[in-house]
C-alpha cells in the first residue's frame, strides 16, 4: 500500500485563467501564490486558500480544446463566517445562487453557486462546534 501524506493541490481546468482568477482572487478573497507556464504551454496559477494548506491549481491548455464541466462533476466547499452576509455580497455582484440556502441536521447552512467554467462552489456557514457539514 502506498501511504499518502497530505494532499497538495487539486488542479481544475479553466478556459479563461484571467477571468477564473478574478472570480477566485476578487470575490472569494483566495491568493494567487504562484503563476507559471509549464513546458508544454499550459498557464498555471496556484491559490492559498485561508487556513488551509491545500492548493488549488487552475491550468488553462487552449490547445486541449474547451473545458466542459458536466454537471455535479466536481466542487469545491469553502467555509464562510457568515452566510447572510455572503448571501447579500453575490447579491450585489450579480453572482446567481444555483441551490439553497439549506440548513442540515447539524446545523451548517450552504449555497451553491457556479464559478466561471461551470465548476460548483458550495459556501457553507457551520455553528461553532460542527466540523463538518
């Protein structure tokens, strides 16, 4: 068995890098650490995520054609301080809510919304205590 020790980064795919950074960068206050291009010509750009040590990898390879995301393929959940309070920033930036808000069992409420290549984002607000959703 091989054993893993942490994950590092989980790359995505995006058509247009500059508008997918400022989508990440500009609304959801991630931080590009790092922006690159690789041998092969794929442009690459690297964001922190606060608290976390995992990276998210966004890679932009016109030459692969577009990038297609069928639906409930992938997402990415992000914890946010408070719920109503984000709910009215996407309000104000225009950026449609696609599902929710819905309360769990525990107590955590989220909502879905698409960032620009058609990748879910889920934001999820946990009471103090719950450690998942």
């Amino acid at each position: 068995m091989i054993t893993v020790k942490k994950l590092l980064h989980t790359r995505m795919r995006v058509n247009d890098m500059e508008r997918t950074l400022a989508f990440y960068r500009d609304l959801l206050g991630l931080e590009v650490v790092e922006q690159k291009v690789s041998p092969r010509g794929s442009h690459l750009a690297f964001l922190a995520v606060p608290h976390s040590e995992e990276l998210i990898e966004l890679c932009s390879f016109p030459a692969s054609g577009p990038v297609h995301v069928p639906e409930d393929l992938i997402h990415l959940a992000f914890e946010v301080e408070n719920l109503d309070d984000t709910i009215q920033e996407l309000e104000r930036r225009h950026i449609p809510i696609t599902d929710g808000p819905t309360r769990t069992s525990s107590g955590s409420r989220f909502i879905f919304i698409d960032a620009p290549d058609g990748y879910e984002i889920e934001l999820i607000e946990r009471p103090p205590g719950v450690t998942t959703a």
